[in-house]
C-alpha cells in the first residue's frame, strides 16, 4: 500500500470519528469557498454547506458572525459585489446595523466562506494555516 493510500485511510477514520463538522456558509461557485471545501475534503472532513443564494443568510447568524468577527470584517469591499454598488449605497454603511442590512439584502458583500467551528468560533475568509491549527480539534 503506498503511503498516499495509508494517509487517505487513516483520514477517513479519523474524520469518521468527528462529531460535529464545521458549518461553511458562502456561495458554491466563489473560488474561495471551492477552495475550502477542497482543502477539508482534502483532510477527509464533509462540512455542512449552507448555500447563501438557495437558503438566504440567517439573521441571528448573521449578527453573532458581526459580535465575533466585527462587520469591517466582514464586510467584503474588496469583491465584485461592492465595487459594483453606487457610491451612494456604499456611503450608507457608517455602522454594524446599516452593514447588515446591506449584507442580508446582498448576501455577496459577506467575506466568504464564513466557518462555524464546533468549539463556537467563527472565521471569515479561507487561512490555511489557522484551519490546519483546528484540524485536532475536529478530529478527536
């Protein structure tokens, strides 16, 4: 047995073994959702996806993402979504509040994916070197 088999085996088994997976939340087709899914796939972790464009964003999750994360953090002014906005729309984020409405009507402005981790943190964003940090934890 080749020693790539023996990895993918004992990653089965130990994600086997998991009781609670995270929650991504994003977009199917964003590159950095395809990307995270691949990277836990990879480490032999399903995540439970909850598809932003068919299921909405949940309004109670939504605010605790901003109590955790900050909604500067959240908010993602780099993408397509923002650039796209009128200067006047974008002008009426001042806040946590004006953020969220503008978050819940355009679920692409949320920096993506969002993970719910089993042991109740969240993060934003895809950063390989943090999640591999978490790997212990979801494999016990």
């Amino acid at each position: 047995m080749a020693l790539g088999e023996l990895h993918g085996i004992i990653r089965r088994m130990h994600a086997s073994s998991f009781s609670t997976p995270p929650v991504l939340y994003g977009i199917p087709n964003c590159d950095t959702v395809k990307k995270a899914r691949a990277w836990l796939g990879a480490q032999g972790i399903t995540p439970v996806f909850h598809d932003f464009k068919k299921q909405g964003v949940p309004a109670g999750a939504l605010a605790h993402w901003v109590q955790a994360l900050g909604w500067e953090k959240l908010l993602n002014r780099q993408g397509t979504t923002w650039r796209r906005l009128d200067a006047a729309t974008q002008a009426t984020v001042q806040d946590a509040a004006s953020a969220m409405r503008l978050m819940q009507a355009q679920p692409s402005l949320i920096k993506r994916p969002v993970a719910a981790w089993p042991d109740g943190s969240v993060t934003a964003g895809f950063a390989e070197a943090d999640w591999r940090a978490r790997l212990p934890a979801l494999l016990r």
